[in-house]
C-alpha cells in the first residue's frame, strides 16, 4: 500500500460520507469540515508514519477525514493499521474507503486488490498435543512431521484431526483469517481398556 499524501482544497467542504465521526475515532457522523484543520492533521499522520509511530498516524488520519480530510485518510488509515499488524481493521479501512464515489479507478483497482491480499494472507496452524508425536491431518491430508507440529494454513475454513495409537482421535473446525496464527493444544484421551 502506498500513503497517500494529499494537498487539501477547498473543495474539500462537500459532504462527504459518515464514517470514523464520532469523539473516539468510532464510526459516526462527521464534524463539519475544517479543511486547514484536516491539512494540518493529515500532514501529522503523514510525518507519524514515517517515524514508525503507527498509532498516532490511526489517530491523526481518522481526525483528519472527521474534519473533511479527502477519501484518501481512509487508505492512509488503513496502511497505519496494517503496520500495526492488524489487518482485520486495516480490512474494515480499505471496505469503508471503497464505499466512496470519489475514488479513480486506478485507486479502486488497487484497493480492491489490497483487501483480497489482506483476505487471503496465509496463516501459521501450531498444533501441540499431550502426549506430543501424535499425526495431524488437515483437509484430509496429512501434514509433515509429528507434534508438536507448525504448517502453513490457507485462509478458509479447515478441519483438523489428531491421531495417536491408544488416543481417541480429536477433529477440531478452525477458521484461518487476516493471516492469524491458529493455535491448537490438545490433551489427548487415552481409549478405554476393553474389559
């Protein structure tokens, strides 16, 4: 994702769409415009993000586009929360930003091509169990090496078995998302003795 450093017009005072109004940064309506205001703020999200102070650019770039900063404060927001490492938000940033009308295709192209990259971000799958040496299966297939175990896991729905000899097998559903670690311990059941 690029930022988006934009010179602020006076155009700026057209009614925008609500979103990130309210006092907290929370979706909501926003203030009326101020467009010096939404510059200045814009240049310090700007200046927030490249010394790696992710969290003050969220906080400048929202404030920004609540007082009529341009469509681009989204896309900027979106970047902070993705350096953040949390891509769940920066999703919800670049789907509010693609609401807008004001966007050029070219930007439409390349938001839209961000968000699936950010859906589809592979994810790492950890499985422990107790005892450990127990085979894991995933979607059927068997994944390399006893556990504990870490693979590579698509994002999607999975379903995950665990076999031991002398275990009851354990199956666990689990959802891959935003390139989130999935994690999987286990205390495996020994089978009962048959008498």
């Amino acid at each position: 994702m690029r930022l988006s450093a934009i010179a602020l017009t006076a155009t700026l005072s057209c009614a925008l769409p609500s979103s990130f109004g309210g006092a907290d940064g929370e979706p909501g309506i926003r203030a009326h415009p101020n467009v010096e205001s939404a510059r200045e703020l814009d240049q310090e999200g700007v200046r927030a993000f490249r010394e790696s102070r992710y969290a003050d650019a969220i906080r400048y770039f929202r404030a920004a586009y609540r007082m009529g900063g341009p469509s681009s404060e989204l896309w900027n927001l979106a970047r902070s929360q993705e350096r953040l490492d949390d891509p769940e938000s920066a999703g919800a940033s670049i789907e509010e930003y693609l609401t807008l009308h004001d966007l050029s295709p070219q930007d439409r192209a390349e938001a839209e091509h961000e968000l699936r990259v950010l859906r589809t971000r592979p994810s790492n799958l950890t499985v422990t169990t107790t005892p450990p040496g127990a085979t894991v299966i995933i979607d059927g297939r068997q994944a390399l090496g006893p556990t504990p175990l870490s693979a590579e896991l698509s994002a999607g729905s999975h379903m995950i078995s665990v076999r031991r000899d002398g275990f009851v097998e354990a199956k666990r559903s689990l959802d891959a998302r935003f390139g989130r670690a999935v994690i999987v311990a286990l205390d495996l059941e020994r089978v009962a003795a048959a008498k």
